[in-house]
C-alpha cells in the first residue's frame, strides 16, 4: 500500500498538522487500512498463516535456539539516525553499512542537495524487488524512514507482547532472500492512556524479538533473535530527526565469519516485543496486564536488507 499525500486533509482539518507525529493520534481518513478512530484498532497482528510459530497449523519444521545478539559480535547498532556524535558513535554501523558517508538521514522524500543520497529511498526493498510494493505491509519497505505528517499512512503500529492482545506481526515474502549485508529498522515508540492520548515526551525500554524464517525442503526453518533495548523515544515528534527516532540492525554478512546469522533462502518474517517499562515525568508507568488503560506501541517505519539478492 502506496503512502498517499493528506495535504487535501489537511486543508479540511488544519488542527491536524500542529499534532506531532509521535503522539497516540486518533485522527482518521476513512478507507485506508488500520487508520481508525479507535487507537487499539491500529495495531497491525496479520500472520501469515505458514510461519505463524503461536499456532500449530505452521509449516515450521525446525526452530533453533533463540540467539540474544551481542553488541560486539553481532555489530548491533541502535541509536537515532547521525546528527552530532556520528563519527565516534557509529561504528557498528560503518561497519554493516559501506556506503555510510555517501547518504544524507535526515531526509527520505526527497533527495538532498549536497550530492549525497537519501538513505531510506537508497536502501529500501522495494527498490530492489517489484514484490515489495504489494499489500498494507508494503509501507514497511518503501524508504519513507519518517513520518512525514503522514501519521498512520507512513507506518505500522505494532503491539507488545505483554500488555493486551496486539502483539506482533508475521510477514511471508514473495521471493527468497540470498544474500544481505545487514539487517535495519527504524521506528520509534508512543505511549497513550484512556485518559489521554497525547501525552509528551517520555521513553520506553523492552526486549525486542525478530524471527526469520528460512525455506527447507519441508517447510521453514525458524531463527529467534533478541535483543534489549534502553531509553527508546516515545511520544516524540517529527521535528528532530537525528534523536526523535531509533534505527536498529545488526550485521548478517562478512567474509569467513561463521559467528554472524546465516539467513540464505530468507522466506519471512516476524517481528515482535516485550515491553519492560515506559518512564514518563521521572516515573515508571504501572504495566500490569490487567491495567486495561495503558496502551503502547512500536511505530515501525521501514524494516529493510540492504544489498540483498533475492530469488
């Protein structure tokens, strides 16, 4: 599903565009897919019904143990986009990412003007495969990295495990994925009560849980990762973009490194998360699963595999 321009709405409704794009938005466009009134009926939990690992009518014939990635190992980077720090903060990122110093972050709708590339629209899978333009899960792989003003057309709003029943999604591709140098997401967080829904700047922290899922000659081969993640930003706006949003990856190819995952003949993939807390105003924030009045949620923007091949 193509992001459409709202620019026609926002001439109905200009209260909209003085909402940060972080917030727990209510607003609607009637006919666009998990873009509701109601903000728990926003939350994307499609599975594909063949590596839907929660169910038994899969077609998962093997699951390895679940791999907790390690920073140094792994190369794990996840910190916002750039901005100040960049060359000492980085590395990990220099190292998956090659071509790290010829694209500008900040940008993703258009191209820069000091000659650099835009990194979502230089990286994105639906440059690299047609398959990737199809379907409501299509906007996770289109290159617009950030919100844009586009709320709920420019991503996917995905719920934790542990605090009501939104948890996760589970994607199948079109074609078998080869090759790739590394792994990349970029998102950020919103936090929202019955009480409220737009509540200020806060951060959340939780256990972030991927699984790829490798074709075999029965069925799929289902690899868990995790990894913790501290003080993502939450409720934060569209404004800063070198801090207001987190990209995490790590890196999946090096040459004669057997410690790296080895994800030839990539058919899928699931992506979910416990949440630990949310620190708002100094504070924890009660997560009871029985606190019926505390939502959270991943606004996942682009999940991508840069330099893949796919067959």
């Amino acid at each position: 599903m193509k992001k459409h321009s709202i620019s026609k709405i926002f001439l109905l409704f200009p209260s909209l565009v003085l909402t940060s794009c972080g917030y727990g938005l209510k607003e609607v466009y009637e006919g666009i897919p998990y873009n509701s009134t109601e903000f728990t009926e926003n939350y994307y939990r499609v599975w594909d019904k063949s590596i839907d690992y929660r169910q038994e009518q899969n077609k998962i014939t093997k699951t390895l143990e679940t791999r907790i990635l390690e920073q140094e190992k792994d190369k794990v980077f996840v910190k916002p986009f750039a901005g100040e720090g960049f060359e000492t903060d980085y590395e990990n990122f220099k190292i998956c990412e090659k071509n790290w110093s010829g694209y500008e972050y900040g940008l993703d709708k258009r191209e820069p003007d000091n000659g650099k590339k835009a990194y979502g629209p230089a990286v994105k899978l639906s440059a690299i495969d047609q398959s990737f333009n199809y379907g409501v899960a299509s906007k996770l792989f289109d290159g617009q990295i950030f919100c844009n003003g586009d709320y709920q057309l420019s991503r996917t709003q995905v719920g934790s495990t542990n605090l009501g029943d939104f948890g996760g999604f589970g994607v199948r591709f079109a074609k078998e994925c080869t090759y790739s140098e590394y792994f990349m997401c970029n998102f950020k967080c919103s936090y929202v009560t019955n009480e409220s829904q737009n509540l200020g700047l806060c951060s959340s922290s939780f256990t972030l849980k991927l699984s790829f899922y490798l074709k075999n000659d029965n069925g799929f081969t289902r690899v868990p990762v995790e990894y913790d993640i501290v003080n993502a930003p939450t409720n934060s706006g569209d404004g800063d973009r070198y801090n207001g949003y987190m990209c995490f990856g790590f890196k999946l190819h090096q040459e004669n490194d057997d410690a790296l995952l080895d994800l030839n003949r990539l058919a899928g993939i699931s992506f979910e998360y416990e949440l630990k807390q949310i620190n708002y105003g100094g504070a924890p924030v009660d997560l009871h699963p029985d606190n019926l009045t505390v939502y959270h949620s991943i606004m996942l923007y682009e999940i991508s595999l840069p330099y893949s091949t796919w067959h």
